[in-house]
C-alpha cells in the first residue's frame, strides 16, 4: 500500500472546495489550462469514437470536442456540473450524449465501453488516484488510450521542498501538488494491462504533462450502455454497473 502523503485528499473536502470553485473555475483557470486541454483534446480525437471526460466540471472542454464524436462528461461536483448542463443547452452541443454526477473511483460504466478516457488535472484531485486509474483502464477498450493531463510534483530540490510545505493548504483548495510521476509509472507497472505512449511537458512554464497510455488486453470493444440521454445522471440515481447496463 502506498502510504498517505500530506495532501492527500477525501470525497468531502474535494466537494467543498469545487463547489467553491465553480462559479469562477473558467476565469481563473480556464486560460491557465487551455494548452493542455487542447493537447488532450487533440489526442482523443485522434481515436475518436465514444470518449469519456472525467472531471468534465464547468464543461469548458465540451465545446472543442469534433461533432462527429459522442462524449459523456461525468464530475463528483454538482455544482461545477450544473455549469456543464447551461453550456450544452447554451451551446447546442449534441455531441454530448450525456453528463453525470459519478465518482471516479467507482465508474458507473461496463468494461471496455469507452474509446478514450480524458482527465483533464484531475488525477491530483481525487482521494485515490490509483483506484481512478484502475476504473479507467476497466472501462477503456482494448487498443484505446487514457489521456491524462496534469501538474505532476518536483522530484527533489527546492521545488519539492515548496510543494510538500504547501501541500497541506492545497488538499483544503482541492488538490494535492507533491503527486510525483512515480506513482503513475509505478501504478502502470503493477497494472499490467497499459502501456505508456508519451508523456510530454506543457505551458504555461513547463508546469504541467501530457501523459497517454494504451489500453492492452483482450478482445473488446464500446457498445451500448443503456445509459440514456443527455441529462438523465443525477446523484443518487441506481449505480450503472456492469449488471444495470447490461
């Protein structure tokens, strides 16, 4: 077991700060992380199909998806969600088959439903980023990719000193800033069933990465998840397992 670092994070306190965050999110972020949201825009689209945005949040990423893809966005906040919901309807999004209010840790999808998973500076944010990378490896076809973009930690020197000194107040901002690239290459090796494809720095500053990986294994391939339309994922719903899909 991986032992607990100081910005490590719970449900709750993830809520709260994004709940925080959403009626600002796209101000304060939204040029900060448009680089890296375009790049890992760009890499699922060069697989195409059905895509699945976690952490979609305020749904600022939506409208640069191809109309010629179906995605299905799903956030643990319903507040930022919300936001995602007034953008489709404003935007006349199609594309968008459907958004949720869901867990990363506990996807309400069937194995190998999706193309491509896209996380978008998530991976930092949720209490157990290995348990999230294990559910979108499951519910990733076999030859699709897991596209992650995120700030990943110093390894050592004055920059690691500052991001552990600061971590304590960033796990109560809603996110931890000391997650080092060890913990993905480390949680890839024991997994198995992916392999890393690029892993890439990006502006602003070279603070963040593009990171991708493809999903090995057996035969499968996306099908009908019996999910419904746009809009029909609420909290509280029944979990969309692989026995409520079928």
């Amino acid at each position: 077991m991986i032992a607990r670092m100081a910005g490590e994070l719970d449900n709750d306190s993830v809520a709260k700060a994004y709940a925080g965050w959403a009626p600002v999110y796209d101000l304060v972020f939204g040029a900060v992380f448009a680089a890296g949201r375009r790049a890992s825009i760009a890499a699922a689209e060069r697989i195409g199909g059905r895509i699945l945005d976690v952490g979609v949040g305020t749904g600022i990423s939506l409208a640069e998806y191809s109309p010629h893809n179906r995605i299905i966005g799903v956030d643990y906040s319903e507040p930022m969600l919300r936001k995602s919901h007034e953008r489709v309807g404003r935007r006349r999004l199609t594309h968008v088959e459907a958004l949720a209010v869901m867990d990363a840790q506990q996807l309400g999808f069937r194995d190998a439903y999706f193309d491509a998973v896209v996380a978008q500076y998530v991976i930092t944010t949720v209490p157990d980023p290995e348990r999230v990378l294990n559910e979108f490896a499951r519910v990733t076809r076999p030859g699709g990719e897991i596209i992650l973009v995120n700030h990943l930690g110093a390894e050592a020197g004055l920059q690691r000193d500052f991001e552990l000194w600061f971590a304590p107040l960033a796990g109560r901002l809603g996110w931890r800033p000391e997650f080092q690239w060890a913990r993905l290459s480390g949680w890839a090796r024991r997994h198995g069933g992916v392999r890393l494809i690029e892993r890439r720095v990006m502006p602003p500053m070279r603070l963040f990465s593009l990171i991708r990986f493809g999903r090995s294994g057996g035969a499968g391939q996306a099908g009908d998840c019996g999910c419904g339309s746009f809009g029909a994922y609420e909290r509280g719903a029944p979990p969309m397992n692989s026995d409520t899909l079928g």
